[in-house]
C-alpha cells in the first residue's frame, strides 16, 4: 500500500448511530427510532445518508438489546448493495454509556469518528462533508446553528435576565472528533460519574481541545415529540417535492 492510500485511509471516518433511546416524550409504545416517516423508519434515514458517503468506512449500531434482531433484519434490508459494514452492540441506560459502548467496537480508535443521534434523520452528506474537513483541522468539531429566539434565563417562573443571543448557537449532531479522544474523556467522565449533555462537552470538560462550530442546518431537527413528527413529515415531502 502506497504512502498516497494510507494517508486518504487515515482520512476515512466510522459513526457511532445512537439508536438506543425509547420515545417517552414522544408518547409512543416503542423506540422512536423504529416509528414510520412517510413510509420508512426513522433510523433508515439516517443510516442511509452515512451509507452513501464514500468517506464512511463502518457504522456502529446502538441498540436496545431486545431490538437487536428487528433492527438486524432492517439493516439487512438497507445494505444489500453497500460495501459498509455495521456493528450492532447494545447501549446504556444513559446515551453517554450507549457512545462509550459504540466507541469500544470501533475498528480503530486512532480514526475519526462521528457520533450521531439516529433521532436526527436530515442530515446531509453537504454537513458531512463540511464536518469531516474542519475535524481534520482540530480534531474535534460539531455541528450547529444560531438560535432565532430571544433566550431568557428564569429560576422558579421568575425571568433573571435577557441573555444576549449573538453568540448562541443550539447543537446538532454529528460531533466528529478522533476515536482515541473521545474514549479518554468518556474513560475520565465515567471515573468521575460525570455525565455530559453531548460529546463536545467531556470534550471540553477533560481535554485541551478546542471544539470548532460547522454551519449545519435548521432542517437537521431531532424528533423528540409528536409535532416533531409533523415537522419531520413536511419535510420529507419538501425534499421529495
């Protein structure tokens, strides 16, 4: 192998698709991940979007253990014509213990690697693109966007202050960052019990890393509750139009 194949190979990236969750704030009987979206499961989506992007080299499926076999059958389905192999390993009970069980089923821990809510499924190989440049820069950058709305900080009811939104931004995933990073900082957090609100910030938290912001887009929602879904469906029929 060529000095040229190497160096394009250690450019390639594996995900962590985080698709453990259970749907509670969206009222429904079963995963979130699993509910249909025009015709197709959530996690399809998603999973489809990093299975067409060349630079993707192995996808590591968070589960629940009793989903396994269902979402076993649907990548089955997905995949019949993908080079791209995928892992399926079990999550935690919190989705930092479900990306520190997807980090110790990586190919290799000194490649990059993005982790991704399966509950986000509009992201686009354009941010992917974009996040697999900058993260190659600083090891360690995220997607987001400027909030719109005039932030408000409020204890018990009562409005403290106005905060000043220019330097706002609300985060999306993926968050890209190098394998052997992000397993020190999760290794730290659970030494501490220290549980995150993403990535980014154990990131933060336990290393010197600066984290860089990439552009991503208002489309790029995560389905939570059911006018999510709402949302998520006109959106659908918005790119399909």
């Amino acid at each position: 192998m060529g000095k040229a194949e190497n160096r394009n190979k250690a450019l390639d990236y594996e995900v962590i698709l985080l698709a453990a969750g259970q749907g509670k704030r969206m009222g429904a009987s079963r995963n979130k991940i699993l509910l249909h979206l025009i015709g197709k499961p959530v996690i399809s989506y998603s999973l489809n979007t990093f299975l067409n992007d060349p630079a993707c080299k192995h996808i590591v499926l968070v589960t629940q253990e009793d989903e396994q076999d269902l979402l076993a059958a649907m990548v089955k389905k997905e995949t019949k014509k993908k080079k791209c192999p995928i892992t399926i390993v079990s999550g935690g009970c919190e989705r930092q213990y479900s990306v520190y069980n997807g980090l110790k089923a990586l190919l290799n821990q000194k490649n990059i690697v993005m982790v991704h809510d399966g509950a986000r499924p509009f992201v686009n190989l354009t941010q992917l693109k974009l996040l697999h440049q900058k993260v190659q820069e600083t090891r360690a950058a995220i997607l987001g966007v400027p909030v719109k709305d005039t932030i408000k900080r409020v204890i018990e009811g009562i409005v403290q202050e106005t905060v000043p939104r220019e330097t706002l931004w609300q985060i999306q995933t993926p968050q890209a960052f190098y394998g052997e990073d992000l397993l020190a900082v999760h290794v730290c957090a659970q030494q501490e019990g220290y549980l995150g609100t993403d990535d980014a910030s154990l990131i933060e938290k336990y290393s010197n890393l600066p984290v860089s912001m990439v552009l991503g887009s208002y489309e790029n929602i995560k389905l939570t509750t059911p006018e999510d879904m709402l949302i998520g469906e006109a959106i659908v029929k918005r790119k399909r139009s």
